[in-house]
C-alpha cells in the first residue's frame, strides 16, 4: 500500500514538473501573429494529462459514499470505486 502511494505520488510530480517546464517555455518564447485563415488551434498537437482519481488507494474511506448501487460497488473493479491523493 505504501508502494502504491509513493509510486503515485512520483508520477503526479512528473506530471507536475512537466507542465511546469512547458508553461515556462512557452512565457519565454516570443508571441507570434499569423495571419491567414489557418490561426486555430489544433489540438490533436497539444499534450492534455488526465488523471483517474477512481483507481488510486482509498486513504479516507469516510467519504466513500455510494448512492448508485449499479455505478459504485467496492468489491467490483469495473465500476467506479474512488479514491484519494493521501
């Protein structure tokens, strides 16, 4: 259980990190204008991180409140199970 919390504690702070670096390169790079009809933006070239708190240990099973029997079931790894960063 300890494993578990300190794996997932070192990869939040990679992803942390990582943005933290990205954003400040991107402050350090200089703003461009385009012009053209092409000035979206495309996001299939952004990284976006997503993080599924549902999988993580359950450090506080006192707000462990299931009020859909068919959506949250404990004993069930296919259904949403919820946990907590401690």
């Amino acid at each position: 259980m300890k494993k578990n919390t300190i794996l997932c504690t070192a990869v939040l702070s990679v992803i942390a990190l990582n943005g933290l670096l990205n954003s400040q390169i991107l402050l350090a790079a200089e703003p461009t204008i385009q012009s053209g009809e092409n000035t979206y933006l495309d996001f299939r070239k952004e990284t976006i991180y997503f993080v599924f708190l549902d999988r993580f240990s359950d450090g506080d099973p006192n707000n462990n409140t299931g009020k859909n029997a068919e959506t949250y079931n404990p004993n069930n790894l296919k259904k949403y199970i919820g946990g907590d960063i401690k």
